[in-house]
C-alpha cells in the first residue's frame, strides 16, 4: 500500500562553531519541497517518497552545501550539515 513507501528526512544544520543556524534553506533538487531550518537550526520533509534525493542547503554568508540521500524506509533519514564561511574572496 502507498504507505509503506513514505519517509522523512530531518536534520540540523550548524556552523563552523557548532552553532545552529537558523533560516537556512533546505531543498530537495528536483522537487518543489522546500524548508527554513528553525532557531535551533533544525528541519524536516515529511512524506518523502521512497527514492534517492539531493538535499542542498543555502544561507547567507555560508556555501551551499548538498548530500545524497536515499529515503528507503518509514524510519526518517537524518541529514546534518556543517555550513562553512564563504571566503571574503569570493567576487560577486
């Protein structure tokens, strides 16, 4: 039945001192879905359907950042990032 082929991706997105932060972009290439992580740097898709997925986040004065995932169960699959500093160099 079509619930069993359903999951969830959460995970915590923090900065080069471990700090949460919060209103970063999270996206699932590909998709429509979209999420703002929390003032504890925290966010959720839920269902996903079952499948293997790019989740890319951006914030402001942070590179972006992806990871593969494979949502493969009703169990949610955590993806956390540790942003770094985009470099003072770069020219926009």
């Amino acid at each position: 039945s079509f619930a069993q082929t359903v999951g969830a991706i959460r995970g915590k997105v923090t900065n080069p001192e471990n700090q949460p932060v919060a209103g970063a972009v999270v996206s699932l290439e590909e998709t429509e879905k979209r999420a703002v992580t929390d003032a504890a740097g925290n966010f959720a898709f839920a269902s996903i359907g079952f499948g293997e997925y790019v989740v890319i986040v951006t914030s402001d004065k942070y590179a972006p950042q992806s990871q593969n995932i494979n949502v493969n169960s009703n169990a949610p699959i955590r993806a956390d990032f540790k942003l770094e500093l985009l470099t003072e160099s770069v020219e926009v």
